[in-house]
C-alpha cells in the first residue's frame, strides 16, 4: 500500500497548542483511541509503530518551553532534537535561531514534523535514521521522553554521556519515567505540565529538564 503520510497526518489530527507552549501549533490528536483506530485499519493492523507523533509528550513540552525561555542557549548553534515525534523541541529551537535537525525512526513522525514546521513557519532538516551512537555536527541535543523503555534508556544514555564528553550541551525531559538514570543528570527546570488520562495516569505530571554532565 502507497500512503500519502502527510495527508493521513491532517486527516487525523487538528492544529493545536500544547499547554505548556501556546506559541507553537502542532498537529495533535484530540482522542486517542479514534487516532489508534485508524492507524490500524489503514496500515494493516499495525505494521507501523503506534502514532506517538500526534501527541505533545510532557519532556518535549518541557524542553521546548526551556528553550524559548533561554533561547540564547541555541542561538546560531546547531541542535539536533533526538527522537522528536512531533518536532515540539526542534519548531522551539528553530524559532529560536537555531539550525536545527530533527531525528526519528517512525515515516509519519517525519510527517507530522514537516507539516509542523510549516504551521509555525521555521525550517528544519528531518533524519529518518537511527543517530544514536553519531557524533554528528551538532552543538546541542535535545531529548524528549526518551526513558520509558530499559533497552532504549541504557543505550540512549550512553550516547548523550558521550556527546556531553564531548563538549556537547545535551538536555533531557523527562516526566519520571521508570528508566531515567539520575546519576550525571544536573536539573535545570522544572515544570508542571497538563496531561491526559488517555495517555497518563494523572492529569498533572511533574517534567525535569536535566542537563546530561559527562563521566568525571
């Protein structure tokens, strides 16, 4: 089957704002289960990952509000936002004057983040492969939510250490999710951000930006 992503994105989803960054438009569900429905019967019962792009997750949030209210943090730097679903951090850092790049394995996330940046008028380069592990150009990393998972939060942190030994600037939002590691973590902000019961098991989750330090 041929599917045209984009337009699957605007059919399933409206323009919105996240709570915490009314400034930036999204293209987010508003129900989940409709969203999920639809996403099985047009992609044959689930052979693509679950729409996580249409949904402004709390670190995201968090990150993307820390960098419009430090915006000189990015300015005229080059910022890569890892595993950035809807482009929430990367439309931040773009609006704030960074060049920026925005990674994430699933198609219909680099989707919804053109038609994102599009809505709220800043450019940004979508990478559809898997970066962990690159050292890549960049001055600055975002991640937003990255935790949730054992697998993925011991070999993403691994990396972001890396890159902070490096002389990388590398922040990371994160709710509480079981899996984050606070030991090398340094808390910048913090935030009480509105969530959903679909999605969360309360209606309030507390985000911490933490700045990645590297190994002594």
């Amino acid at each position: 089957m041929i599917l045209d992503r984009a337009a699957f994105v605007r059919r399933e989803t409206a323009l919105a704002s996240p709570p915490l960054v009314p400034e930036i438009r999204l293209h987010l569900a508003s129900e989940i289960t409709p969203l999920w429905e639809a996403s099985e019967a047009t992609l044959q019962a689930g052979q693509v990952p679950p729409p996580y792009w249409a949904f402004a997750w709390p670190g995201g949030q968090a990150i993307a509000r820390y960098v419009i209210d430090h915006a000189a943090l990015v300015a005229g730097r080059r910022v890569l936002d890892f595993a950035s679903g809807s482009g929430v951090a990367a439309i931040a850092a773009a609006r704030s004057g960074a060049a920026v790049e925005a990674a994430d394995i699933d198609a219909f996330a680099l989707a919804a983040m053109e038609l994102n940046a599009a809505a709220n008028g800043v450019a940004i380069g979508c990478l559809s492969r898997d970066v962990v592990g690159e050292a890549g150009p960049w001055d600055v990393v975002l991640a937003g939510d990255v935790c949730y998972e054992r697998p993925m939060a011991e070999r993403v942190m691994v990396w972001l250490k890396a890159l902070a030994a490096n002389g990388r600037l590398v922040l990371l939002g994160d709710p509480g999710r079981a899996y984050l590691p606070e030991r090398d973590l340094e808390a910048v902000a913090r935030y009480e951000v509105p969530t959903s019961l679909d999605l969360e098991d309360r209606l309030m989750r507390e985000t911490i930006v933490w700045r990645v330090r590297s190994d002594p």
